[in-house]
C-alpha cells in the first residue's frame, strides 16, 4: 500500500484551519482551552494539545499570537503536497522509529508502509494518543523510544566500539 501525498486540498483544509484561530488570544488560559477543547478540529477534547499550543505562542501588545507565521507554516508543508517522498525514504539508512497515535491522523496502512520502505525502520502505536505523543501520552512514548534505542541502536554501537 502506498499513500498519497497530501494534495491541494489538505492545504486548504490547513488554510482555513488558521483563519478560525480566534487571534490574538487575551491570555494563555484561553490558548489552552481554544486548542484543547473548542478548536473544530478537536474531537475528542485533548487537553495536553492545548498545553502544547501554549508552547508556541508569545505575548505581543495586543495579546498572545503563534512564535511562526502562519504562511510560513503552510509553505514548509508544500512539499508534501504533491510528492508523497516514498523514494526519499529508501534512502534514510539510520534506525528511525516512526511512531502512531491510535487516534492520530496518520493511518496504520500508511505508517506501516514507511516501516516497511525505510531499510532500518521499526514502529510503534500508542493508546489514547493523537498527533502530539510526546504530549497526550508521555510515559508510553518515552518506552517506546527506548524501547527503540535499546533494540536498534544501542546494540549496534557496542559491536562498532568492540
């Protein structure tokens, strides 16, 4: 199974995602709770993506606003847009762990076939996560990641070092 890239309208969907941020926000309390309960893109309701929201924002004069332009943002995304890099990933010859959030947007098939096309690839799924792991389920990423390192990289340094 190879997936497609993300296409033009997934770009759009970003776009007008950006324009529904309710800007500037009047105080971190509101950031919290706008990107862990209210945002339309949310559901289930995550707190711990509020928290990180709160990571990137800084306080301007007129209220909070994200650290990054929005454009630069969706520009930095075009790349995937057409080209899905399957090709790209052959050629990445490190251990890389690629890690799912069961209630992510990155599906399993998809996941599973970078897996399968990255020559050192290894994988993971973490229960009652989304896109931001490390946020909505730390302990379980943190044993994935060691997991990981234990078994692919670790290993592999004592017989280089001898």
């Amino acid at each position: 199974m190879r997936a497609a890239a993300l296409g033009e309208a997934s770009q759009r969907e970003w776009e007008s995602w950006f324009r529904s941020w309710p800007l500037p926000f009047a105080s971190l309390a509101e950031v919290r709770k706008w990107f862990g309960e209210d945002d339309p893109w949310v559901d289930p309701s995550r707190p711990t993506r509020g928290d990180f929201y709160t990571e990137i924002m800084e306080e301007r004069g007129d209220g909070w606003r994200p650290v990054f332009a929005r454009r630069h943002m969706l520009r930095s995304r075009a790349p995937w847009i057409l080209d899905a890099h399957w090709e790209e990933l052959t050629q990445v010859r490190c251990p890389t762990l690629v890690v799912r959030g069961l209630e992510g947007e990155l599906g399993r098939a998809e996941a599973q076939e970078m897996v399968r096309v990255l020559p050192r690839g290894s994988y993971a799924e973490i229960p009652d996560a989304g896109h931001l792991v490390p946020w909505d389920q730390p302990t379980a990423w943190y044993e994935a990641v060691e997991r990981f390192l234990e078994e692919s990289v670790i290993p592999r340094q004592r017989t280089e070092t001898g």
